[in-house]
C-alpha cells in the first residue's frame, strides 16, 4: 500500500491536491468549511519560524494548520 | 429581544466571513463606531444600528463573523441562531472580494435559510489594487440575487449601496432558496422530506433547509428548532417515517451517516467554486505577491522574531519620547487651573473644606491622571490601532503559536493579548475567538499579566525617573524602550509559565485543533485611525479613569484630613500596612495607591502622589525631576521603584476587568482564580527580587 504525502511534506512555493481528509472532529468540519474538500488545490506559502505551523493557500485565503493537524491531510504531492 | 422602533422598520442582519468588513459597513451605515480591525474574530458580540434612507427606515444587526453556519463556536452559533430565529426581514452576507470563492460558500449556507438575501461584496478596491476582475453582473445571475460592489471604507460607495437596499427592499423578490443542487441520492432524499416538512412548519423555516438540518444530525440545533417551531419534528410520526424511508434511499446508494456533513459542504464547496469560476477573473500568485514578500519578512525563521521584538520596542520608544513634552505642557496648564478654581472658591466665599474637597483632592487628581495618562495613551492607541489595521496581527500569533502549542494552549491567545495591550477587559471579552472552552479559560485567566493602557504609564513614569539615568536625549529614551519591552516580555513569560502550569493543573488537556487565518495586508487608513483611536479608545478610556479619579481624590484628601489622635487616618493606613509592604520591597502608600487603584489602574500613580503631597509640596508640577525628588524623599531607591514595576504589571486584575472575568467565564471560582494567580505571581517575584537585592546591596 502507498503512502501518501500529508500536508506537512510540502514546502513552501509547492502546490498539489487534497486526497483525502482523514480528519475527524470539529478541526474536519472546520476544514470543510474552509473549503478543503478532497480535489481543491492547495498550496504551501510558508512557514511560521519555528517551522510549525505553516500557512497554505486554500481557495485564495491562506490559513496556518498545524502540523498535527495537517498530518491527517493527504495529498498527491 | 426586539429591535424594531416602529412597525416599519426593516430588520437586517449583516452575515459574513470574519474580517470582511461587517463593522465598517455598519459603522459606516449607522454612525455607530464598533470597533474594526484586520483580524479575523474582531466582533464577537452583536451589535445593533439603526439608520434611515429617502425611503426606508433600517435597523441593522452586525452579527459574528462565521465561515459557515454548521456552527462549532458560541459566536457562530449565536450568529446562526440570529439568521434562523431573528425574524429579519432580509439578510446582507458582506463578501471580501480578495476571497470570493471562500465566502461564497456562507452566501449560498444563507440563501438555504433566509427567503431575501442581499449580496455586498465588499473591498473592491483592494481586489483592483489585485488585479482581481469580478463580474459583479454575472454573479448576481448565477446566484439569483442582487449583488452589490461596495468599498465600505469609503462612505461614497455606500450610497450606490442604500439605493440598491432600498430598491431591494421594495422589490419584494424572494431570492431561491434551493441555490444549491447536491448529489442526486441526496436530492432524492431531500424530495421525500421537503414536501412534509413544508407543511409541517408552516413556512416559518425553510422546508429545504429543515430537511438538510434533519439528515445532518446536530443536536444542539434540533434542540433550537424544536422551541422555535414549538413542537419536535423529529419524535413527529410522519416526519420519522418520512426520515427513515430517506435514509433507506441513501444507504441504498452506499451513503451513511457520518458522511451526510462531508456530501452537504462538498455540495457547496462544489457550487461555489462553479459561481467563482463564472465571475471572478484572477492570477492567484500575482494577487498575493506583496502579502508573499511581506510574510516572508515578518514571518521568517531568522527575521520573524527579532522584527516582532524592535516593533514592539520602537512602539514604547515613540510613546516615551512623543509623551514626555505634551505631558509636561498639559500638567502646567491643568496645574495653573488649579490656582484659578482656588481663586473662584475665595471670591465665592466658599467654605475652606469646601475647596479643599474638591480643587485640593477631586480636581488635583483628576489633574494628575489627566496629565500622566492622556498623551502616552494617545500616542499608543493610534500606533496599536495602525498596527491592527494592518493585517500584523494575525502574524504574531501564528508566530507564536508554537510556543502556546508547547503550553497546552492556543496561539490565537496572542491575539486576546495583543486586545489586553490595550484594555484588559477588552482582551478578556476577545478570548471568545478561542474555540475551546479550556483553552479560552487559559486565556481568560492569563490576560491581566499583559500591562494595559492604564498601567503602561505608570511604568514609563518609573523607568524615567529611576532607571533611564541623566543620559540626555536618545540614549536614555532608547533606554527606557528597551526595559519597557524587557518589563512587557516579563509579562508574556509570565503568561506562558502560568498557561503551561494551568493546563497541567487545573486545566489539563491537550491542545485542540487550530486554524488560523492570515488576512491580506491592508494599507491602515492613517487619518482615520488617530481620529477613531483617539475618541474611541482614548477617551473612553481616560473617561473611565477620570470617573474613578475624582471619588479617589475625595477619599484621600479626606483620609490625609481627618484625624485619628495625633495622625490622619492617611497615615495609619499608611503605617498599617508598611510592615507588610516591606516584605515586598514597598511601603505602605504603595500598596494603599495599589489597592485604591481597584476601579482604574490610571489612578495608581496618581494616588500615591497625592498621599506624599499631604505631607511635602512639590516644587515644579509636572517635572518628572521634581517627582522624583519628592518619591527619594519619601524613601525610594531603585529597588523600591523595581518592586512597584513588578507590582503594577503583576497584581489583581482591575474591577472592570474582574466583572468581564465573571460574566465571560459564568464562575465566580474562576473569577477568584483569575485574582489570585497574577496577584500571587506579584508579591512572589516582589519579595523574591527585594530579599535578594536586599543581601547583595
């Protein structure tokens, strides 16, 4: 079985698409209202300075996600 | 509640996004001055306005900012509770024009629940400055509603947008209330459901809707609706019927339960990127191109820190340096005013008491706050307020988050600290941005270790007068930011530490989940904000200080004049309370300044001076030389000054700040807690820092 690069792989400057949310919870709901549905393009624009969180564009707003949170979003990086 | 003046008055509800410019549309439609600022969560409390057209006359609700209406927080649900039950006659979902294709999915969550919805979207003119073309035409088509393009910061667009309300209102079209098509099982359902419930409710909610809400099981509204509707729809035999033959039809096509919140967002998410795609016409790399250079600056692994540090620190340099003169001017003049009411009273042949009463303590104190307090505040609000408008923010707590992160608690806690910077009570009211409850308990209790505007200049009066030493000009100012920013970061530490030992007490848990928005940097509108932050913040601020100076005047003067024996009840209390003081490293008029300084921590200072003055005269009002000489007089060194600092950043939280705790937090045990914690940390670290300074000098 492959496994799929999370949020947190990406770099900032790198795009690619949501395969799934494995989120549960209210962070899932929040997600989805944001608009991270499975398919949507999403891009990495950077990093807090400590490295976590780090900010992503979603739908043209960037939103910063923690990386335990973000672990639990996958990507076809 | 109800918020009607007049039969005909239109009852509308302002929806949208957070931080899409709600406020400044209501503030700017009303004349009411909510405050705004560029973060999201600015508004947690509705507010209500009222204002009149040729036609029409309109009271307005500004309600939360939510992403959605499937709501999670208090603040998103009172915000949905208002747009199902308020009655409004119409409802106008405010769109950021920057990021339509997010805000969307809220106005097609609206036109699902209310029958005449209005479309703004607004800052137009930061999406041309973007080079974002919206179609604004072609959106009102493919939504079925009247859109209107506004720039809520300026008031000229806005009579474009009362015409349009106004011809909206008289229109009387009802916008489609089925503006989105979900997956054909889904639909199925939903065709089984809607008819029943349509009559079932009568029309006062959305069949389409109900049914939705029904699949998408959410207790807490079921809840709602069953008081509103007055009668349960769910425990109705035909309605359950009816439930469970759709739930049939959606198993059959492999759908269950847990998947019905996933289907209905994919649903909107699906239709509001289509309407995007229709209207909206922009380069996404283009658009975000300065915000990308500007974050990589203020958000960078090398730069991010120490830039947040000098900003901080260049904040307090300006407030210290831009203070000193106007302080001394006004104090001159308030101080020459004072011989003048002396000499009214003798010409009225006032009795003595009489003047001493109220020009010797009301007036003298209110003098002092006034003098001390006014120009440091009137410079920090504005500097703050630019700052806020900025879109910065955000960035410091995403910055920091990861230090909350480490102590069990939410970086958006660097928000409601920055909101305590400039009033505690306010800072306090703003932890309602923090989703969970312990998390914002944390916050709640945490937010007085963050010096407020009232306690700020008492600390740059002591740093003067003891610590920045007679260098002249720049160094000493240079100086004296430098340990304000060193007496503020004593504050965060403290914040941190306390954070990290409630959540491993009586807090415990782990950190919840956290997303938080990075608005775009918007250009602050100078001009308005030293205008706004002036008789906003400021005055407000110095009003309340003002009414709690006057009755301390009395009360000290009378204090330092009524005798007990050989010495004024001043100086007993004084005395009585010096040998605790002195454990501390202060003396008794401090502590007295301290606890008289309850309702207003501007008063502090104030205070004490007035109690040094009933038995010394001060030679040149206003010198803060002079003020120095007449505190050494009375015994203080450096320590002493030292020991007051720490004091005055760590002690109980003030009386407003305390009924704000007990109302936020519902718990007078909270409320308790948040007095004691900064107020033991205080008189630990006092005593810690006097007995240690006390064996090595």
């Amino acid at each position: 079985m492959s496994k799929h690069p999370c949020l947190n792989d990406m770099n900032p400057g790198q795009s690619a698409h949501v395969i799934k949310l494995n989120s549960s919870g209210s962070i899932r709901r929040r997600l989805l209202d944001l608009g991270l549905t499975e398919h949507t393009q999403i891009q990495c624009v950077g990093k807090s300075p400590s490295g976590d969180p780090a900010a992503f564009l979603i739908r043209g707003a960037v939103i910063a996600i923690r990386a335990i949170d973000g672990k639990d979003i996958l990507v076809d990086l | 509640m109800e918020y009607k003046k007049a039969a005909n008055d239109k009852l509308i509800a302002i929806a949208g996004n957070p931080n899409v410019g709600k406020s400044t549309l209501f503030n700017n439609l009303t004349g009411k001055n909510q405050h705004t600022g560029n973060w999201p969560g600015k508004t947690v409390t509705s507010a209500t306005g009222y204002f009149q057209t040729a036609l029409h006359s309109y009271i307005l609700v500004d309600i939360p900012g939510t992403y959605s209406l499937m709501a999670h927080s208090p603040e998103e649900e009172a915000a949905r509770n208002f747009l199902c039950f308020g009655k409004a006659d119409a409802a106008i979902v405010v769109c950021d024009a920057t990021c339509l294709e997010r805000n969307l999915n809220l106005v097609l969550q609206t036109m699902e629940l209310v029958p005449r919805v209005l479309v703004c979207v607004n800052l137009m003119d930061e999406a041309k400055r973007r080079h974002i073309q919206i179609d604004l035409a072609n959106l009102s088509e493919n939504l079925d509603v009247p859109v209107i393009g506004t720039t809520a910061r300026d008031k000229k667009s806005l009579y474009e947008f009362t015409e349009t309300l106004d011809q909206f209102i008289d229109s009387r079209k009802q916008s489609p209330l089925c503006p989105v098509t979900y997956a054909p099982p889904l639909e199925s359902a939903l065709a089984i459901l809607e008819p029943l419930l349509h009559k079932k409710a009568h029309g006062a909610l959305p069949a389409r809707w109900l049914a939705l809400r029904l699949l998408d099981t959410d207790s807490e509204l079921e809840k709602e609706i069953t008081t509103y509707l007055g009668q349960n729809l769910s425990s109705d035999p035909a309605v359950c019927q009816a439930l469970s033959e759709a739930w049939s039809l959606l198993a059959a096509a492999h759908i269950q339960r847990e998947e019905m919140q996933d289907l209905i967002t994919t649903g909107l998410i699906r239709r509001a990127e289509q309407i995007y795609r229709c209207s909206v016409q922009e380069d996404r790399e283009y658009a975000r191109k300065n915000d990308q250079k500007l974050d990589r600056f203020l958000t960078d692994r090398r730069s991010g820190y120490p830039v947040m540090l000098l900003l901080l620190a260049f904040v307090f340099w300006l407030t210290i340096t831009g203070a000193n003169y106007p302080s001394r001017l006004l104090s001159h003049i308030l101080f020459s005013i004072q011989d003048l009411l002396t000499r009214l009273f003798y010409l009225m042949n006032a009795p003595a008491w009489l003047h001493d009463v109220l020009v010797l303590g009301a007036y003298r104190v209110l003098a002092w706050v006034v003098s001390v307090m006014l120009p440091p505040m009137a410079i920090f609000f504005p500097l703050f307020t630019l700052l806020e408008d900025s879109g910065y923010l955000p960035r410091i707590a995403y910055n920091l988050d990861h230090v909350f992160c480490r102590c069990h608690s939410c970086g958006k806690q660097a928000l409601t600290m920055c909101m305590g910077f400039g009033c505690n009570a306010a800072g306090v009211t703003g932890c309602r941005i923090i989703d969970s409850p312990r998390e914002r308990l944390i916050a709640i209790l945490t937010n007085s270790f963050v010096p407020c505007n009232g306690r700020f200049p008492t600390l740059t009066a002591l740093i003067t007068m003891f610590f920045a030493g007679s260098a002249l000009g720049l160094l000493s100012s240079i100086g004296s930011a430098l340990l304000l920013t060193g007496v503020v970061l004593l504050g965060v530490l403290m914040t941190f530490l306390t954070s990290w030992l409630l959540s491993r007490t009586v807090l415990k848990g782990i950190p919840s989940s956290f997303t938080l928005e990075l608005p775009p940097y918007r250009k602050p509108q100078v001009g308005k904000v030293l205008l706004r932050s002036i008789f906003d913040r400021t005055l407000f601020v110095l009003g309340r200080a003002a009414c709690a100076a006057a009755p301390a005047g009395i009360l000290i003067w009378s204090m330092a004049n009524i005798h007990l024996g050989s010495s004024s009840l001043l100086s007993l209390c004084a005395g009585f309370l010096d040998p605790v003081a002195a454990w501390f490293g202060l003396d008794g008029v401090i502590l007295m300044a301290f606890i008289l300084g309850f309702p207003a921590n501007e008063i502090v200072i104030p205070i004490m001076l007035m109690a040094y003055l009933e038995e010394s005269v001060l030679t040149e009002p206003g010198s803060l030389l002079a003020l120095r000489e007449l505190l050494v007089s009375h015994g203080w060194t450096r320590l002493t000054a030292a020991c007051t600092m720490i004091f005055s950043l760590l002690h109980w939280p003030c009386s407003t700040t305390l009924l704000t705790i007990h109302r936020e937090t519902g718990s007078l045990k909270w409320t308790f807690l948040s007095f004691l914690l900064p107020t033991a940390a205080g008189l630990i670290l006092c005593f810690l820092v006097a007995n240690i300074a006390r064996i090595f000098l």
